[in-house]
C-alpha cells in the first residue's frame, strides 16, 4: 500500500495518524506540494492517478483512494480495529460531524492553494493572507471548542480513545501553530491535542519527522 | 425527525434529496440564511442546536447532526433502502471520494459566508465575487469531470443507480447555474444531472420547490 502525501499537507497527516493507530505498514510516497506553477500534485503523471490534483491519495493494490474521510472509512473497514469511530449511531455521527467540519468548514479555506489563488488573482499581501487564515482558524475553532463542551468528550474528542476526530483536529492545530493563532480561547482543543501527541501515532507522524521534510519557506 | 435547512442551500439540498431517494418524511423547519449579521443560523437560541452555525441539522430524537457527510452517513445505517453508497469497497470509496470532493474543495469556497468575508474584509466587489466564485466552480467541475470519465460511471455517477455522489452533484450544479457558469466544457456532468433531475427525488427537492423559497436578491 502506497501513500502519496506531502508532510507539512495536514490532509496527509491526518491519514498518517490513522494507519498509525491502526498499525498498518505502507510506503511512504513524497508529493511535494510548493509555490512553483510545476508543483508535483499537478504534474500529469500524477493528475492520472488523482485527477483532484492533491494530496493524500491511497494506493491499495487497483483501488485508489483521494479525500481523507473516504481513506479514513476506508482503513476503518478494512482494518477495523481499532476502531476509528464509535460503533453506536450517534457517537459515529457525532464524530463524523467534527472530522467533516474541520474537512469542509476550516482546511480548505486557510490553504495554500487558495493562498495562492488569493495573492496571485486578487493582490493578497502577506498581511491580508495572515488575516485571512487567522480569521477562518478562529470561526472554525469557536465552532469546534463549543462542539467539545460536551459530556461525551473524554481525554479524547469522543470517550477515552482516540477517534477520526483526533486524526483532523490535531494536524489543523499544527496548520494553526504555523499560522501562529493563538490557542488560549480553545482551552478543550488544546487539552486534547496535548493529550493526542502523548502517543506515537500522533507525535511519530508530524511533519517533522516525515523523510520528505525541510523547513517552511515563506510564500 | 426535523430537517432544519434553507431553500437556497446546496447542503441542505442534498440531504433532502438523500431523505426523498429513502422515502423518509420529516417536518421542513426553515433557517433563513442572509446577509444580515441576525441571520437565522448565527442566533443564539439556533446555535445552541448548532455550534456550527450552519444548515442543515437533522434532529432524530436526541441526535443532532450537522455536516452533510454525517447526515448521509445515518441516513444510509437507519434506513438503508436504497443504499446511498456501493456495497463493494472499491465503489463506496469512489462515490465517497467525489462527494467528499464537492463537500470539501469546491462548496465551502464560493459560498455565502466566505464570500460576505471578502465583501467586508477585503473590499471585494461584485465583478471579483463573480470570479472568485467562478473560478473554483471551474477547477472544481475540471476535476468532477475528469472523475466522471471513468467506466464506473453509467446514467449517474457510479452506475444506474443514484448514490450519495449525484446528491452532491446536482445542488453543486444548481449553484453553478445561479452563478452563470457556463457547464459546455463538463458533458458528463450535464448528462448526469440532466438524468438525476428527472427523478422526483431531485426536482422535486430543488430550492424553488421549497416552502421557504423566495427569489434571490444580491449580496
């Protein structure tokens, strides 16, 4: 099984936790994502095996897999223990509902290819991109704060045991600590992030400790 | 069961067309999404359902659901006929991963809360709203498109049956159309929409068909 990824992607990262606490081996392929108009996710070769132009994709023998909460559901059944979410009904779509947020609501708004879009369509100065991003990092953080103001929060997002929900709020944590936000408000996410990173499938998978990874240049 | 959503709202849409393909009843509770900074879904008493503040909600009992992935997730587990999604694992990725596409990378960019952030952040105009909200319906409809051109896709998109894919397909479309996108360059995805809309479950849901409709005024 492959894994076309990119460390510093919090997309990738969040599949990365998950066949981590799975424990499933695979080979890690370096996508790497950059400024540069030939940026390798859209390069042909790879816009034949992921017409989304992004990462992560998975590779298990002839299935192919974009879009992390399809990987996700996908590990999930075929490797089911541990379990990532919930087995009664409403935890599952409790969870779900956190890990879709932070896919649909926050990620893709703070992200560098709308970052780019944003400078090279609109005229986004460093300045305005810092807005943005701080901004959309807030909105998003306020909604997931008062999502784990909830009786059904543990030491983890859901109960005792790391969920999906955990595999998405702690890389979006990481993009926030780039982006330099300031996490007092969100004193359950911190909490919990904390708590996360006390185990190897969260703290063996950051970007730091990936083969592809060099230190952020600024765009 | 109670469905609260907005006419207009492409993810509320997909949820009613996921509820009418399971022939599910449920009582229509209007959230009026404006520009008004009281706008339904930011009021207290809505987002103490909702932290996230967002359309739609299901409410079954004593679960709440927000984010439509979850939504379609316990729809298709409570009532199961017919499937929203393969039973084989290669499929249910696939109509996973475009869903989750529409859900991630294309809807939450030209939407209405976004768009009002560029209005009064930035100073975006009515002509850079417009290419804003064009240009990511274009590279998003790119990379449906290219998807769409797979031997697994037959009258929709995985096959001849309708799965959770078309239930993000067409209100994406819908919102494509409002905001004049011209769709020659993407025939697989106007054939399959075309197909979907002569179903019940599809026209009989759109925004026009819906108690709260009113025409749109501009932002």
């Amino acid at each position: 099984m492959k894994l076309y990824n990119f460390h510093r992607s919090s997309a990738s990262y969040r599949v990365r936790i998950a066949l981590a606490l799975k424990g499933v081996e695979y080979e890690y392929v370096p996508i790497k994502l950059s400024v540069d108009p030939q940026s390798e996710q859209l390069r042909p070769d790879y816009a034949a095996l992921n017409p989304q132009r992004m990462v992560p994709l998975l590779e298990d023998g002839p299935v192919r897999i974009s879009q992390t909460l399809a990987i996700i559901d996908y590990l999930d059944r075929r490797w089911p223990e541990p379990p990532l979410y919930p087995a009664d009904d409403a935890g599952r779509s409790r969870v779900m509902s956190i890990a879709a947020y932070i896919a649909s609501e926050i990620q893709p708004l703070p992200c560098l290819r709308v970052e780019l879009h944003l400078r090279d369509a609109f005229g986004f100065d460093r300045q305005k991109l810092s807005a943005w991003r701080t901004h959309w990092i807030d909105v998003g953080f306020s909604a997931v704060e008062q999502m784990l103001s909830s009786p059904d929060t543990g030491r983890f997002c859901h109960g005792d045991q790391p969920t999906a929900a955990d595999c998405y709020l702690v890389p979006q944590v990481s993009n926030a600590r780039r982006a330099r936000v300031d996490l007092t408000p969100y004193p359950n996410i911190a909490r919990i992030v904390a708590a996360c990173l006390e185990l190897p499938a969260f703290s063996g998978t950051v970007a730091e400790a990936m083969p592809d990874h060099e230190p952020m240049t600024a765009h």
